[in-house]
C-alpha cells in the first residue's frame, strides 16, 4: 500500500499545483460558490468524461486527465466550504487556502487508506469507467441530499459523498498513468 500512497501523493501534487496557480490567478473567487454549485461544476466535468469514454470523437483538446483533476479540485473546495461556510466576498490569501486545502487532502488520503486496507485495494481491478460511474452516482446522491437541505436518515453526509469523489478521482489518475 505504499505504492499506493506514493501515488496518491503524485496525483495530488499536481492538483494542488494548478490549485494554487488559480489562486495566484484569481485569489479565492471560488469561495462565493454555494454547494450545489460546486456540485454542478463536478457534475458537468464527470458527464464530459463519461462522455469522452463514449464518444469516438471530441471536438475540445482536453483529455480526463484535466476533468479528474477538476473533480478533485473542486471537491477540494466543497470541503472547504462545508467547513468555513460561504462568503460575500473572497476572503482567503493563498497560504490560508492552501493550508485548508491540503488539511481536506489529509483527512481524504486518511479515509483512502483506512478504506483501502478494508478492501484490499480493490479498485485495482476496476476499469476507469466504473469510476466514473461512481463518481456521478455520488454527484445524484450528493444534489438528492442538497434538496434534503442536507439533511440525511441513515447515509453518509455530503463530506463523505466528496471524500469519495476526490479519492475515485485519483483512482482514475493512477489508472491514466
């Protein structure tokens, strides 16, 4: 599971590279953002690769590659905003916003391992298009919740719900690899 973790590592250096350049770019714009919002930003970047793993042709130069990186940058943020609640006006510099963003990394890698020990790294064996499956049932499941007013009987919360996305993100990055 080293491996495993290494690799995890790598993906997330290169997510947070770009997370940190946008903030260079655009400060903490994101941090308006309500949740469903988010959530409709992972959405159209899960349906885009579902789409790029069906069609036989794509007219924008962009691979999955950049989408996942997408998914789990975003999901970063929901994170973040599920914490700290949203704002009126940007209101972190880039050192606030990085340290929050590799505290949720932190706690999402941790849940990655625990579950990975749990099921013997399964999703090995899984095909990047199951992930991507994954992916969009937990964005239904993640706006079902949202219309609940966040509210759940038995399931998990909407942190969990994007954990999971952020790790079945990176799944798929090691996959593309």
């Amino acid at each position: 599971m080293s491996a495993t973790s290494q690799q995890y590592d790598l993906v997330i250096a290169t997510c947070r590279d770009l997370f940190t350049k946008k903030m260079a770019d655009y400060g903490s714009a994101w941090r308006i953002l309500r949740l469903p919002s988010l959530t409709d930003q992972i959405f159209i970047k899960a349906q885009r690769i579902r789409g790029l793993q069906t069609l036989a042709e794509s007219k924008v130069d962009e691979g999955q590659e950049s989408e996942f990186i997408g998914i789990i940058n975003y999901s970063i943020m929901a994170l973040i905003q599920l914490e700290n609640g949203v704002v009126e006006q940007p209101d972190l510099d880039l050192e606030q916003a990085t340290e929050l963003y590799d505290k949720h990394v932190s706690i999402t890698k941790q849940l990655m391992m625990d579950k990975n020990h749990d099921y013997g790294e399964a999703w090995r064996d899984m095909r990047v298009s199951s992930l991507t499956d994954l992916i969009l049932q937990k964005l239904l499941r993640v706006k079902q919740i949202e219309d609940n007013a966040g509210k759940t009987l038995v399931s998990e919360g909407l942190d969990a719900n994007y954990q999971d996305m952020v790790n079945y993100a990176v799944f798929a990055m090691i996959h593309l690899s």
